[in-house]
C-alpha cells in the first residue's frame, strides 16, 4: 500500500500517470487482483477483507487525484508560459503605406497654392452640358469640343473632362475676387502611354475688378509654382488656344532629362509642355453674371507632372494597382 502510493506520487508527468493508473485501477490492475482474491476468502473474514480493500482503493483513488490535478496544473502554467507573445516587441517587419504617387504629387501642387492663399474647391464628376462646355465659351457647334473625347450617358448628362467647369460653379455661387484651385478627378476617352481614361487635374482662377490681374501677374506665379515643383528649370510661356481664355497659352518647362539639350523625352526639342493658361476669356464672365472684373486660369494634367517628377515611362502602370510597383514610391 505505501509503496503504491509512493508510486503514484512519483509520477512526474500526466503520461506516467496514466501508465499508473492502468497498472492500479486496469481491468488486469493489481486492485482487480486483489479483489479477485474475494472469493477464496474463508466465509467469516470475507467481510473484513473487503473492508480493508475497498479502503485501500478509496486511499489510492484520493492519491490518485490529487497527483492528476497538480499535474493538470503544472502541464497548463508550462503551455502558458511557453505560447506567450510579448506583445510589446517591436516587429521590423510592419508593412508600412505610402501615398500614391499621383495623390502625392496633387498634394505638392496644393500646398503651393494653398499657401498663397487660394481657396480649394470642387465640383461634381457628373456634369452638364452648360458647366462643361457651354458656360466656358465652347457653344454646341464649337470643333474645340472634338479636343475632349467625352462620355455621355442616355440623359445628356456627362463624365467632366476637365476641372473648369468648377470655375463656373464656383463663380456662379460665389462674387469676386476669386482665388481658387479645384483639385479633381477627370475622364476622357484616351487610352495609351501617357493617356488613361481617368485622370486628374488641378484647376486655378483669379478674378479681381477689372484691370487689376495681368498676364503678366500670371506669368510670374507659374514660372515660380513650375520652379518649386521641378527645380531649376527654364519657363517658356508660347502663344496657343483655349476657347475659355483669350490670349492663351501653353507652358514649357526645359527638358529635366536632358537639361534642355534634347533627347528622346522631349522630342529632341529641349522642351516639355506640361500646362494650359491664359486670361478668362470675357464670354466667361458673360455666362456666370460677373461685369468689370478681370482674371486669369490655368490647368493642369496631375499625372503628366508625377511622370515627370517620377520618371515613370507608362502612365497605365500607375492605375494598374501592382503593390511592387507602388511600394518603390514609398
Ligand atoms: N481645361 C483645359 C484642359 O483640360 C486646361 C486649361 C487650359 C484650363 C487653360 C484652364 C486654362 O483654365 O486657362 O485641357
């Protein structure tokens, strides 16, 4: 009996615990032995004997459990202990975010102006025939409309191809002065290298009384806002047309490839176009009510100047949403 009892007491895990309890309390165990001894017992010890046993038994059970519980216990501090996580470890391994090169350019361009002061608004994707082309001097018959490769749908209504139409919307609800840039997301039925049928542009305006803003005016805050998102580089303003400003023009920045010596970037011709401007064209004002003011208006493609800045060859890799290309931006 004390030697069982120390038996069990050494078990030093559940699995030789186990192997215990088969060998005591089994079918075959030394207990079923000695109860199987019963019935050779000569009649008047029979009572005694059984006694003896079945306290035997009661003792080994009680020892048994309480050896099978502090087990239990020590297998379950053991498990906790090794599974822990410290959860306060730092992990080099946290993928981290980053701006998407076209927003981060967006935002580049924002802040520039933000900081002299212009006012950011925005419009509607789906727009009307009168804020996208009407209102902005581009009648019905206008050939200038063909530029602009538009989706319809059923209604008339329409995807904005471009970001002027705020300036209508913004003029219309708003009296001058005006200075404004619309930031916003464009759509035109182009598809190639450097086009994507979505894209974006960023919008500006100016509207004070009426001989206050010049072109000249304009041609000193483009040549610096150009100058604080490429460097260093030479500005050339050449004549051009846009029906909703007269006189028009486009802006040429010197080849940042090549340093204006000509390369395949820029054709050869040391210069890369990258915006639109000119001063609002009077029929403008007629459309949105405003008399004896004056303005100027400039547009820009916000992915044109990530490529630029980037150096990315096909403007379709940016909207393709390839993580491996994304994160070298990062
Ligand atoms: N809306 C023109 C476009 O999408 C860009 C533009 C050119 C806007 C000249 C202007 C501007 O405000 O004055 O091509």
């Amino acid at each position: 009996m004390e030697n069982l009892q120390e038996k069990i007491l050494q078990a030093d895990s559940l699995e030789a615990l186990e192997k215990v309890r088969v060998e005591l309390f089994g079918k075959k165990g030394l207990l079923a032995v000695e109860f199987a001894k019963l019935k050779d017992v000569p009649g008047p010890e029979k009572k005694a004997f059984a006694e003896g046993l079945n306290e035997t038994k009661a003792k080994l059970q009680a020892a048994f459990d309480e050896r099978y519980e502090a087990l239990k216990a020590n297998e379950i501090e053991s498990m906790l202990k090794s599974e822990a996580i410290d959860v306060s470890l730092y992990s080099t391994l946290a993928a981290k975010g980053a701006l998407h090169p076209v927003m981060e350019t967006m935002d580049k361009i924002i802040d520039y102006f933000v900081a002299l002061n212009f006012a950011v608004e925005s419009g509607p994707m789906v727009e009307d025939d009168f804020h996208n082309f009407e209102a902005l001097n581009l009648p019905k018959s206008h050939p200038a409309r063909d530029m602009q490769d538009t989706f319809y749908f059923n209604d008339g209504s329409l995807l904005r191809t471009h970001t002027s139409p705020v300036q209508i919307r913004t003029m219309m609800t708003t009296k001058p002065p005006i200075r404004m840039i619309a930031p916003g997301t464009v759509f035109r039925r182009d598809y190639d290298l450097t086009h994507t049928p979505m894209f974006h542009q960023v919008e500006g305006l100016v509207v004070e009384e009426k001989g206050k803003v010049s072109f000249a005016n304009l041609k000193a805050i483009l040549t610096d806002f150009l100058q604080y998102m490429f460097g260093n580089v030479d500005v050339r303003f050449r004549p051009s047309f846009f029906p909703f400003t007269e006189p028009s023009a486009e802006v040429d920045i010197s080849c940042i490839f090549c340093a204006g010596n000509g390369c395949r970037v820029c054709s050869g011709t040391g210069w890369l176009e990258v915006l639109g401007c000119g001063i609002v064209d009077p029929n403008v004002f007629k459309a949105v009510g405003y008399e004896e003011v004056s303005g100027y208006a400039f547009g820009l493609g916000v992915e044109r100047f990530a490529m630029l800045m980037h150096k990315i060859p096909d403007l379709r890799s940016l909207f393709e949403g390839d993580i491996r290309l994304l994160e070298q931006f990062r």
